[in-house]
C-alpha cells in the first residue's frame, strides 16, 4: 500500500509518498520512504519573531501543489499509484489545518481513495521507527517541541498513555523566548544551542523547575523569567564591551541548557523506572538538540536503558512521519479511514483520546 502524507500543521509544508511494503515484511521501516518534498517558512516569518499564523496558512496554499509534484517526482510515481491519503488533522493551527485537510480530501475524492486523519504528535512518536535503532514496544516517549513537551507510554501503534506533560510553556516555547531575551534569531532553538556550546557550565545558578516534584509534569515559564531577571541585572551594569556581552550571553545560554536538559532527563528516567520501560524515544523538533541528545546517551548507559531518535531530517516537522503514521493505521483494523469527502479539523486534539480500540 502507497500512503500519500500531507502536514501542514504550522510553519512547515510537507508532503511525502510512504510504501508498507517493507514494514509488513519485518524490513527496516524506512525503505518505505518513496519521495518526499517540505518547504519551511521560517525565513518568511523571522521579521516577526514568531508564525503568523495567516501567513503561514496562505503559503501552505501556494507551497503545497508543487509539493506534491516533487515528492512524485522523487518517487517516480503518479497519483494513480496512491493507494491512501494521510493528512494532520492536528493538533495545530487551525487556518494551516484547514489547508491540508481541505486539500488532502479534495485529492482523495478526486481519486476515489480513502483517507485518514493523523494526530500530529503520533508522527512524531512513531518516526524513531524509521531510524537505524528501531525501539520495541512497550516505550517511553518525550516529546518535546515548540507547542509540545510530553512523556508518553507507547505500548503499540494507536496505543498511547499520557504520564506527563508541561503545564505552561513548552520546551521549545522556551528556547525561543529566551533566544529573543539574549537578542538571537528566531527560531532560537538552534541558535541558543550552538551559542551554548562556547558557555563555561555553572556560571548562573538557574532553577530546574518541578525537578522533585514527584510527578512526570513540567514548567518552563520559571525558567524562562529567571533568564529575564540575569539579562535585566547585566544590562543594569551598563557594560559596553563587545566580548563581555558575547561571553555574558553565552554563559547564559549554557546554563539554561544545562537546567532544561536536566529536568527533561530526570524526568524521562522516572517515567522509565516507574514503567519497567528499558527502551525511550526522542521525538519533537527540540530531539534534534545535540546537548539533550549527548545528555540522554550517558544516562543510557549509566542506567542501562537504550534511547532511540529519529533521523535528523525528521525531527522537526514533515510529511514523512504523516504518511508513516497513517500508513500504519491503514494497516490497523477500524482506524478511522472514510471515503467521505467532508472533514473536520481539531487545533486542540488529546492524543490519548485517538487510540485505536
């Protein structure tokens, strides 16, 4: 079966062509993978310091059709050869939802095909299995991007537990903000993390917000303020040279690396040793965060437990892990396919509440 994936969830325009070929014979998952095409707007919305969601949606209309062409292309493929058609339903926003959905069911009718709704973070969750170390099943998920920072218990496709979740700012929601506070670029997820690799380590003691908490649950908007109130103490000193700014920033930057990562590992090995779990998954746009990944490798080893990530190119968001994730749901019986052409979209979407029965 051929699964066509559209994602256009919110800044990214992905499209991706998926074969099951390979995963109903126990092959490695990602010599599924076809062709795929994404068209980023991050240039588009840099002026602004964040997606406007309108923009956003007005360039998913233009960027997607000739997605399509090149994602066939690539895959040396027509439409006729489609067998399905996945799209993100959400969770996102809604204007960028409304364009895939629409033109993912229009596709669909036109062809006479069936179609499926995917939850957005199930892509996520379920691209480790596309990567070279393929986790099994049951696994513990921390997803972390920069709407999302989850921890997730994944007995099988379709078959989710939520253990925690961030009850405010997401992690990724607090890596651009405080970019912005150190005056980098956005998206500052990448940049404050390359800033921090030239940081000295303990410089600022910055909270671990709800370390011991005792729960799986998150807060990063403490964090996020702490920062605030060390820019705020600096600029008071009105220090004007050039290399104490740049050494301030990046030590800044290290430490609040160095106090996310450290709630997000400690975090992850509870969920781990309050599941019996020995297998955990990386996923989201912040999974492609060196520190966090170099961070989670010595705690594997330490507590013997194996970490499994995505290819670098799935991290953030594409249209592969949509076109997986309702690949793999087409396989499932009573996965919420139709042939119908109306549809719905959900902006706020539980992903506990789309488990398979």
């Amino acid at each position: 079966m051929i699964v066509l994936g559209i994602e256009t969830s919110c800044d990214e325009t992905g499209v991706a062509l998926y074969d099951t070929s390979p995963w109903e014979k126990h092959a490695p998952a990602h010599q599924g993978i076809l062709g795929q095409a994404l068209h980023s707007q991050i240039a588009m919305h840099r002026d602004y310091g964040g997606v406007v969601p309108e923009l956003a949606s007005r360039d998913h209309i233009r960027r997607v059709l000739p997605l399509l062409d090149d994602a066939l292309h690539e895959a040396r493929l027509q439409l006729k050869d489609v067998d399905a058609v996945a799209y993100t339903q959400g969770p996102g926003l809604a204007g960028a939802l409304l364009v895939g959905s629409a033109f993912a069911k229009s596709l669909a009718q036109g062809l006479n095909l069936p179609s499926i709704g995917v939850h957005h973070l199930e892509g996520h969750l379920l691209s480790p299995l596309l990567g070279t170390s393929v986790p099994e099943f049951p696994f513990i998920a921390l997803l972390v991007s920069g709407g999302h920072t989850q921890l997730m218990l994944v007995s099988g496709v379709g078959k989710y537990q939520l253990l925690g979740e961030t009850l405010d700012d997401a992690a990724g929601e607090a890596f651009d903000k405080t970019a912005k506070l150190l005056g980098l670029d956005y998206p500052g997820g990448a940049a404050i993390s390359k800033l921090a690799e030239t940081g000295q380590p303990g410089r600022f003691d910055l909270p671990k917000p709800m370390l011991h908490s005792g729960d799986l649950d998150f807060s990063f908007s403490g964090l996020k303020t702490a920062v605030l109130n060390q820019v705020k103490k600096f600029e008071m000193l009105g220090i004007s040279d050039a290399q104490e700014i740049a050494t301030f920033q990046a030590d800044l930057a290290r430490s609040f690396v160095d106090s996310l990562v450290a709630v997000l590992v400690s975090k992850s090995e509870k969920a781990l040793k309050q599941t019996g779990c020995k297998h955990l998954v990386l996923a989201g746009g912040v999974g492609a965060n060196l520190q966090l990944r170099a961070a989670l490798n010595t705690s594997a080893k330490k507590n013997r437990f194996d970490v499994h990530y995505p290819p670098i190119d799935l991290c953030t968001d594409n249209g592969v892990m949509i076109a997986f994730a309702g690949a793999l749901r087409m396989l499932a019986e009573n996965n919420g396919s139709t042939t119908s052409g109306a549809f719905d979209i959900k902006p706020r979407w539980d992903l506990a509440s789309n488990n398979l029965v």
